[in-house]
C-alpha cells in the first residue's frame, strides 16, 4: 500500500533517525518506509527544516507557474506572427 508523507512528516523521519542509534534498515521498518524512499528523501531534503522545505515548495511551484505563463506568451506571439504574416 502506497501511503504519502507530508513534508513536515518527512523532515521528521529524516532528523528521527540519527538520534534513534538504529540501522536504516531497522528505523525504516519501523517508520514504514523502504530504504529506497528514505535514501530519496535525504538526497532531497538533506540538511533542510520544515520552514525550509515549504519555501522550497513554494518557489517549486512559483517557478512552475512562470514557466507556464512564458509558454503561454510564446505560443501567443507565435500566432500573432502567423497573422502578420498571412496579412502582408
């Protein structure tokens, strides 16, 4: 069964598991959580704290709507060029 975490949950397991003294194997299981998962979630969320990791988020999806607008005035500017040209 697929279960999601939230950020904050996450960056909880990730600060959880110096001071547990277990394998990652063991604190894994015990979190249910694959080892695979957690290796993802440290290259990800390494050093970061939860107030960083929603700022990260936040410019994550700040940055996805700029890039959404630029297409869209690109594709805009493209059929304004066509009409131009249709008309000369």
């Amino acid at each position: 069964m697929k279960k999601t975490f939230t950020d904050e949950q996450i960056v909880g397991i990730l600060r959880g598991f110096e001071p547990s003294g277990k394998t990652i194997k063991e604190y894994c299981r015990e979190k249910d959580v694959s080892e695979g998962t957690f290796y993802k979630w440290r290259n990800r969320f390494g050093t970061m704290e939860v107030a960083e990791v929603k700022e990260y988020r936040q410019l994550q999806q700040e940055n996805a709507r700029l890039k959404r607008l630029l297409a869209e005035r690109d594709l805009e500017i493209d059929v304004i060029k066509e009409v131009l040209a249709k008309k000369w």
